[in-house]
C-alpha cells in the first residue's frame, strides 16, 4: 500500500504554494530580510562609531526597502501590470514610516501602468534616494522628501528632492562612489534612461524612464 501524500501548503489567502510558487518566494523572502532588519538594528547597541552606526543603518534601511518590495510584489503578483498612481503613495507612505521621513507626493500622477518587474525598479530608485537623503541631508535626523512623477511625451520623470545643504560642487551620479547611487545608475541604465543631478534648495535628482521601458 502506497504512502499517502500530504497536499501541497496553501498560503494565507488558499492558493497552494505549488501553484504559485514565485508569489509564495516574495511572501518568505519578505519575512527572511524582516528578521534581518530587525538583527541589523539591534547590532547598534553598544556601537558607539559614527560611521559604524551610519553603515549599520543604511544596511538596515536598504534591507527594509527590498523587503517592502517583495511585500508589494506578493501582493500584486497575478496582476499584469501595475500603475504608477496606485504604487507611489504606498512606497511613499511605507519609506516614510521605516525611516521616519516625511515623504510627499505632489502633484497628482497621472495613469502610467507598468510591470512588475519596472515597479520594483522604481521602488529599489526611490528607497535608495530616501536612503540617500537619510544620510548626506539629515544625519538619520527627520526630514522632508518630495516626489513627483510627471508624463512627458516620450515617458515619466520621477523628481526627488529633499531639504538639505545640496550636493557638493561638481558631483556627477556616474562618478558617486557611494554604493546607493551604483544601484540606481544601473537600475535607469537597463531601462535607457536618464539621471541627473542638481541643487536647488536642497539635493535634486531626476529619473527619466522612457515609455518603451514599460514594455521590457
């Protein structure tokens, strides 16, 4: 007589983890980085180096941003694609609350829909410019971030801007050391776009992402 097998889990919401195995992926590597964050914050007690606790919570911070997007990806997953009006104001809303920014979205976004692959993309562009802001404008003190998103003929421009001292003189994105910035460069080049920056009341970056990336 043959062992009976046991039927594949099923998730929270009854869909088996078999039948839908890139979803459930999302659902545990979202839970797994979690408890990284969380192991990664409690290493800064009894650190008592600036730049030590600075990298620490810059690593934290980046580790939340790739959880919240395996949490938006789980979500969304069986989804064609995803709009831009409905995914700015919940990336904005969850960096903000991780790391206590004030993050406005202004003006209103017009409909952009995207895949899910390109959302990730622009949720990994804005958690590292909110990383970023964290570090070189505030000092990991509270402060403002604003985004927009505008339409253009040929695309969407994502603006990022926040309240500090600016950029330093000459600073070009291509030549930034810092390992945030890498990410983003890479991120716009796959999809041929474009990002400068400049300041203006504080650091400015723009991202412009053609319309044919939403085709990629």
């Amino acid at each position: 007589m043959k062992d009976r097998q046991s039927p594949p889990p099923e998730s929270a919401d009854g869909r088996t983890f078999a039948a839908d195995p890139i979803r459930e992926m999302n659902h545990r590597v979202a839970n797994s980085l979690t408890l990284v964050s969380v192991l990664l914050r409690r290493s800064e007690r009894g650190v008592t180096e600036p730049a030590a606790i600075a990298a620490l919570r810059a690593a934290a911070a980046r580790v939340d941003g790739v959880s919240r997007l395996h949490r938006h990806l789980y979500a969304l997953s069986g989804q064609g694609s995803v709009d831009l009006t409905d995914l700015l104001p919940v990336l904005c809303r969850d960096i903000g609350d991780t790391l206590a920014l004030d993050v406005r979205l202004h003006p209103a976004v017009a409909p952009f829909p995207m895949p899910a692959q390109l959302a990730a993309d622009v949720a990994m562009i804005l958690n590292e410019l909110a990383i970023n802001a964290m570090k070189h404008a505030y000092d990991w003190r509270s402060g403002t971030l604003r985004v927009s998103a505008m339409l253009e003929a040929d695309g969407v421009v994502l603006t990022v801007r926040d309240d500090g001292p600016g950029l330093p003189d000459g600073f070009v994105p291509e030549a930034a050391g810092g390992l945030g910035m890498r990410l983003v460069l890479g991120v716009v080049e796959r999809h041929g776009g474009t990002l400068s920056a400049d300041t203006d009341g504080g650091a400015v970056f723009r991202i412009g992402l053609p319309a044919t990336s939403a085709d990629r």
